[in-house]
C-alpha cells in the first residue's frame, strides 16, 4: 500500500512540473498530440484498479481512473476546439436572408 501511494504521489508531482514547463503558446498543439498518451494511463490506471484489494487500493484506483478518464476528455474537447478555429463558419439561413435584403433592415 506504501508503494502505491509513493508512486501514485511522484507521479502527481512528476505530472504537474512537466506540465507548468511548458510555455501557453504549446500547450493546445501537446495536449492533442498526447490524447494517445493518456488513454495509455487510463488503461494502466485500470490494471493497477484490478490489483486493489483493500478500501484504500480501491479509493486510490479510483482516483487514478478518474484522473486518467479527465485527461482523456479534456484532451479531446481541446483539441475539437483548436480544430474549430480552422473550420470554415457557415452562415445561418437567417444571417444570410439579412445580408440579401439590405433595404428591410430598419
């Protein structure tokens, strides 16, 4: 149980240095690229999961997979969300009847 907390508590610390050394500017581009990375994580976090054996195990194995299972989702939404910015907008059906008839425009 000690070795797992050891672990489990360099990894957070681990985990967040190399996190605040990276500069704004390259945090969006990294954070897509390790999606893969991360549902590594959550699969060993999982494994480790199966291993528990105890209330603490289970309370730990728990927050490791909910950890993991964070990273995973806001990986995506802020990659989904840097992909936007490179999409072409649409103009909706009302945007467009506006921009045709400039004469009804009060």
């Amino acid at each position: 149980m000690i070795a797992d907390v050891t672990v489990f508590v360099l990894s957070l610390l681990v985990g967040f240095e190399v996190i605040s050394k990276v500069p704004t500017t390259l945090h969006t581009p990294l954070m897509s690229a390790a999606n893969a990375i991360h549902g590594i994580v959550l699969a060993g976090a999982l494994l480790i999961a199966a291993t528990a054996d105890d209330p603490a195990g289970y309370a730990l194995a728990f927050a490791a997979c909910a950890f993991a299972a964070l990273n995973v989702v806001g990986g995506y939404t802020v990659t989904d969300r840097m992909l936007e910015m490179f999409r072409p907008h649409r103009e909706t059906p009302e945007k467009a009847r506006e921009g045709s008839r400039p004469e009804e425009r009060p």
